[in-house]
C-alpha cells in the first residue's frame, strides 16, 4: 500500500496537472466548493421565491424545486452532457457540464436550506417588521434573511459534504476528478484493487467527516449562542 | 431524423432495454431495501444501546459508510471486494450474477446507515418512561424492545424513512458504473468511465433506466 501511494500520491492528488487538465483530489475540492459557490445567489434567491407571498412566484419554484429533487443526479448529468450539446450544438467539456449540473443541484437544495430557515422563523418577525414601515424586500433583507442565514449555517456545511460526495458522479462522463484517477491506478497496477479502493473511501472520508464535525461543532456554537441571547432577552 | 421519435419508447429493440432497465431497478431496489431496513434497524439499536463498545461500532459503521459516495462504495465492493474472498467463493460470485449481488452489497450498505439514523431519532423521540414502564411490568430487555420500544420508534420514523426509500430508489442509478457499458460505446466514444479492467462478464446485465433512457436521447437527436 505504500509503495503504492508513493508511486501515484501526486497523480492521486492533480491528475495529469501541469502536463493535462488539472484532476484527482483538488479538482474535486475546487469543483464542489466552486459549485456551492456559484449555486449561493441562485439559491438564496429561489428560496425566498419558495416562500412568497404571491402564489405566482410561489408555485413555478415549488414545481422546479420538486422536479430536481425528484430525478437522480446522473440523469441530469447525463442529460448535461450528451442530450444538451445535441440541441444547442454547443459541446461543453467534462469539467463544465459536472458545473453546471452541481449548481442546478445545489440551488434547488439550498433553496430547501434558505426556505427552511425562513420557515423557522416567529411570523411576528415579518408582520413586526412590515408594521414598522418597512417595505418586503427591505423586510427581507434587514430582518428575516439575515436571521435565517445564521440558522442554516451548519446546513451549508452539510451541503458542501452532499456536493464533494456528488461530484464523484463525474466519473461516468470521464471526469479526471479522485474516484475516475483511482481507477485510473487501479487499471495501472492492476493487482491492487483493494488498496486503490481502500485509500479512495478513505480520502473521501478524511475529508467529508471532518467537514461534518465543522457543521456539528458550528451548529453547537450556534445553539450556545442562542441560549445566551435568550437568556439576555428573558432578563 | 426527427427531434423525438416516440414509437421507439412504445416497441422495439429500445423499448424491450428500457423495460428491462426498469424492472433491474426495481429489483436492485426491493433487494437492497429488504437488506437495508433490519440492518438499519440494527444499527440504530446498536447506537442507542447501553454498552459503550455497541455504541462505538454503530457510530463507525454509520460514520463510516455515509461519509463515502455511493460511488466509491460501488467501486470498492466490485472491483477490489471479490479479490479478498476465498478462491471458490469468488468463482461462485463470478458465475451468478457480481453486478447485481456486488451493486445490491453497496446500495443495501449505504442505506443502512441512513435509515439507521432516521429509527435512531425515532427511537430517541419515544419517552424512555416508555422503556422504563417496559422492563418494571417484568418484560426482559429484548422483549421490551420488540414489543414496546421499536413498534412506536418505527411508526414515528416512518416518513423519514420513505423518503431514504426514495433516495435508495434514485441511488440504484448510480450502479450504472459496474454495469456493462458496452452500450455506451456507440453514444460516446469518448466515454472513458467504462470499467476497463474487467471485461464485461457474459450475462451481466445492469442497466438501470438511467442508462438506457440517456442511450436513447442521445441515439435519435
């Protein structure tokens, strides 16, 4: 297992990197983190259409929203990537399309995410807030979404484990990213399945257990926190 | 050619895979749930359970397993788990059927885990008076479990867990990566995911909807 790891630590790492396309672990970090990224505005703005008060803005999102969450993934990545360029004639390249999916993906859940926190939320918060003058969007914007934001936090947490775990799909479409690199080995050494194998669960653990601990860690911060504030408040 | 040809959804070559596709799904599905419910069943008791090794190997497993992709779980037990059985066992598997017992290992496994956590929060939801009551009127521990503890758990677990049955039913997609690829070839030459190190086994047959359907798309546009 050694001498298996110091033979492809650095293949297992960037891939092909510098002679080819940047892959292995890193692209599946930035891939996901850049995913999440990029799916932030579109999913904050789709929750708060989850949960307006007008039923036409309401149930175009509900339907989207129940749609993605209704199809697996692969599907949709398979869609991206053969059935798309077919249409619009436009040939994206691996990297892009596994993009482009995730951020669908990751908007419609942290939708679900934001909508959720607003839902969590006293409705006297709003009312207050509209009955002291302010207009809905500034309703949204000064009071409710800042408080709902800083519930959900350990949530997004939990997403970025969700999209690492999801970009390993990328692998169907021949995505350079850790898992399609390990078999890659794996097809090199041949012999060794089981230690390729073993070592990409563990780097994928490694990984995604230490980033829940951050959501479970944060979340219990957060709760300390809000018994603090009650208990401030209640004096 | 045109845009959608929908007599090749109603008859033919591709409508025969597609139905094919779509009951090994199923399949894949009620085998991998009727593995997955008493394990996770188990699981969950384990990590409720008074000693501190039980709760140590539950937490394991659960950690473990959920912090995987299915896809690396996928890989892990078809291509490298034959390698650690006996000589006949491995021969045995590889005359049945690997992709679907090895597909239906990893699925079962990992919805384990997420069941196990939906009856742990069922169980924790049930007033431990309950359990308590359970073992003063002289039920012994496993009586008390069965008969007191798990039917009420379960009955509150019940719609986290169909949605865990939903997702397991998403999930069985995802076998497409042990599944003989050799229909791809045709749609995408460039498809580099196929599993290269081992040629398709003769009566191997995983082909999820998935596979099938995206064939299908990218065979008439």
């Amino acid at each position: 297992m050694l001498e298996l790891i110091h033979d492809y630590w650095l293949y297992f790492l960037i891939g092909q990197y510098p002679n080819g396309p940047l892959g292995g672990l890193t692209l599946t970090v930035l891939l996901s983190a850049a995913a999440l990224a990029l799916a932030m505005p579109l999913g904050l703005l789709l929750g708060v259409a989850r949960v307006s008060p007008w039923r036409a803005v309401r149930w175009p999102t509900a339907v989207l929203v129940q749609l993605v969450r209704a199809v697996p993934l692969l599907l949709v990545v398979f869609w991206a990537y053969f059935f798309l360029p077919a249409v619009t004639g436009v040939k994206t390249g691996q990297a892009t399309t596994m993009l482009m999916t995730l951020v669908l993906f990751d908007a419609v859940y942290l939708a679900e995410i934001v909508a959720a926190g607003i839902r969590s939320l006293p409705k006297g918060q709003l009312d207050g807030a509209r009955s002291l003058g302010l207009s809905y969007g500034q309703a949204l914007r000064l009071v409710i979404l800042p408080q709902a934001l800083r519930h959900v936090s350990p949530s997004l947490v939990s997403q970025l484990v969700a999209t690492i775990k999801a970009t390993s799909l990328g692998y169907i479409i021949g995505l350079s990213e850790v898992s399609f690199i390990a078999t890659q080995v794996n097809t090199l050494v041949f012999t060794k399945a089981v230690e390729v194998y073993i070592v990409l669960a563990l780097t994928y653990f490694v990984l995604c257990f230490g980033l829940s601990r951050l959501a479970f860690l944060l979340e219990r911060r957060m709760n300390r926190r809000t018994v603090h504030a009650t208990k401030l408040n209640s004096r | 050619m045109t845009f959608f040809d929908a007599s090749l959804l109603r008859s033919g070559e591709y409508h025969d895979w597609l139905v094919q596709g779509l009951l090994l799904s199923l399949q894949l599905l009620a085998a991998s749930f009727i593995i997955a419910l008493p394990l996770g069943v188990a699981i969950a008791l384990m990590r409720t359970s008074t000693s501190r090794v039980l709760r140590g190997i539950g937490a394991t497993l659960v950690e473990g397993i959920r912090n995987v992709p299915l896809l690396a779980h996928l890989l892990f037990w078809y291509f490298a788990f034959p390698e650690l059985l006996p000589e006949p066992v491995k021969m045995a598997l590889y005359d049945s059927n690997p992709e679907f017992i090895c597909a239906t290992i990893a699925l079962s496994l990992y919805a384990s885990v997420h069941m196990a956590e939906d009856i742990r929060s069922g169980i924790r939801a049930v007033p431990a008076s309950q359990m308590e009551a359970a073992r003063s009127l002289g039920l012994g521990r496993i009586a008390s479990l069965r008969m007191v503890l798990l039917p009420q758990a379960i009955r509150i677990a019940v719609p986290p867990l169909l949605s865990q049955t939903v997702n397991l039913w998403k999930d069985t997609s995802v076998a497409t990566v042990i599944g003989d690829s050799g229909l791809f070839d045709g749609v995408a030459g460039d498809f580099a995911g196929r599993a290269a190190v081992r040629a398709p086994l003769p009566g191997a047959d995983l082909r999820p909807r998935c596979l099938n359907l995206s064939t299908i798309t990218g065979c008439t546009s």
